[in-house]
C-alpha cells in the first residue's frame, strides 16, 4: 500500500521538530564566525587566518578542535589548554621559554578600573557604548559595547556557564600563568554582562596598540544541535597528535 504523500509530509516535519535546535547568535568579524548557543561556542576562523575550529562547551568542560583537512579532531578539558599553549611555544629556543615564563611570574595582579567614557560608533547595526578599562592605574584597553537588553541577557547566561571554565585556560605552570588576568577580573566580567562586545583597542605594556576586529554582523538564529557537533566521519586524536595549523 502507498503511503499518501501528506503523510510522508507529516512524518518529515514531525522527525525534524524533534532535532534538538538552541536559540543563539551568530557573530561574524574579519576574524572569524562564532556560533552562541546554551552553553557552547563554535568559533570558525577566516580562511585567511587558517588554523582549526573550536568548539568550546561549557556544559560539559571540554573544548574540541577540528581540523577539516586531515579529517581529525581532538578533545580535552579546559584546564588541560596549558598542554595546546606548551605545543604552541615548542619551537623556541629554552632561554626565550624561560624569559616568558618569568616575565608572566614578575606581573602584577590585575586591579582593574572600568569607567565609562559615553557613546561609541554604531557598529554592525548597535549602537555602543564605550568604556575605558585601566590595570594597576595605567590605562589598559577602550572597549565598545552593545548595551542592547536581549544581548545582555542571553550573554550574562552564557557567562555564569563560561566564567570557572575559561580561567581554567588560563593557568599555565610551564608558562608562569596563573589565570589572574584583566579580562577574568571581576570589574571587566560585569562590564561583559552589560552587552555584548563589539570591539576593544587593547595598549600593551609597551605601549603598542592592538585592535580586536570590530564585529561586522551580529544575528539571533536558530541553532540545529548538529552545529556544535564534529561531522561524522572524522577520527579523533591525541591532543599531541592534533595539528594546530601555522603557529
């Protein structure tokens, strides 16, 4: 017996309602495309700057990389990216290894100051609010942000999920880190609640400026729960293993 063609119809729709799909955002910069979803982040760089994907879940305290070339994928736990920046800083010489080391074991810990300066660019569509943000007095980054309500209260969930986990990246016994830094500070976090971050100018200690990529496209969107997933096919490896592209 034929199936009726409505019934086909039917059966589809109900199939693809019970795919999991989460509300989120989709950030686009010259830089790369971030995917928001509940608790996870998938960042896809440019094809200018290279390198893997990185799905970042905060749900369950692991980040996985994805290198669509050789098919593979690697995943670990957060506190486990010391072993990523180690690989990262391999091929410099010990003396320059220990240099670093040191310089990041001399630094103070952040005392962060976060003042508002007034209205900033309208960037991809938002109007921005900008912000000064000073480092044991000395003036440290101007930051734009978007104080829209819907972005602030999808961003402040997605950082109580994000907060614990991220400062876990951040500490690096090989490479004297120890995760105090100006953006896990509690004055810069509370600013991050207020919106989201369309760009930051960022003074570096010898005073050399560097300019995060303003956000060109910011847009809500239903997510498919395959979104944050690796394709299937692909083989995972030791983190060792894992090619992490030009370094």
């Amino acid at each position: 017996m034929r199936i009726p063609k409505i019934f086909i119809m039917v059966l589809v729709l109900l199939t693809l309602s019970a795919l999991p799909v989460y509300a989120g955002w989709v950030e686009t910069s010259q830089e790369d495309v971030s995917y928001y979803g509940d608790g996870v982040v998938k960042q896809v760089p440019s094809v200018e700057d290279g390198g893997p994907e990185s799905i970042m879940d905060f749900r369950k305290g692991t980040v996985t990389m994805v290198d669509h070339r050789s098919r593979t994928y690697t995943t670990f736990k957060f506190e486990e990216f010391c072993q990523v920046l180690v690989k990262m800083y391999a091929g410099m010489p010990p003396d320059m290894l220990a240099q670093i080391r040191q310089m990041n074991e001399a630094r103070p810990k952040p005392n962060v100051t976060v003042k508002k300066i007034g209205k900033g660019e309208t960037i991809a569509g938002y109007e921005t609010t900008k912000y000064q943000v000073t480092n044991n007095g000395q003036f440290e980054r101007t930051v734009w942000m978007a104080e829209d309500a819907k972005l602030a209260n999808f961003y402040k969930s997605f950082g109580d999920q994000a907060r614990e986990h991220m400062k876990k990246m951040m500490v690096c016994k090989d490479l004297g880190l120890n995760g105090d830094t100006v953006d896990m500070s509690p004055p810069y976090l509370d600013l991050m609640k207020k919106g989201w971050l369309m760009m930051e100018e960022v003074v570096d200690e010898d005073s050399v400026s560097g300019e995060s990529a303003p956000v060109e496209e910011l847009v809500e969107e239903s997510l498919p729960a395959s979104t944050f997933e690796v394709p299937q096919g692909y083989k995972k490896v030791p983190l060792a293993q894992f090619n992490m592209g030009d370094q």
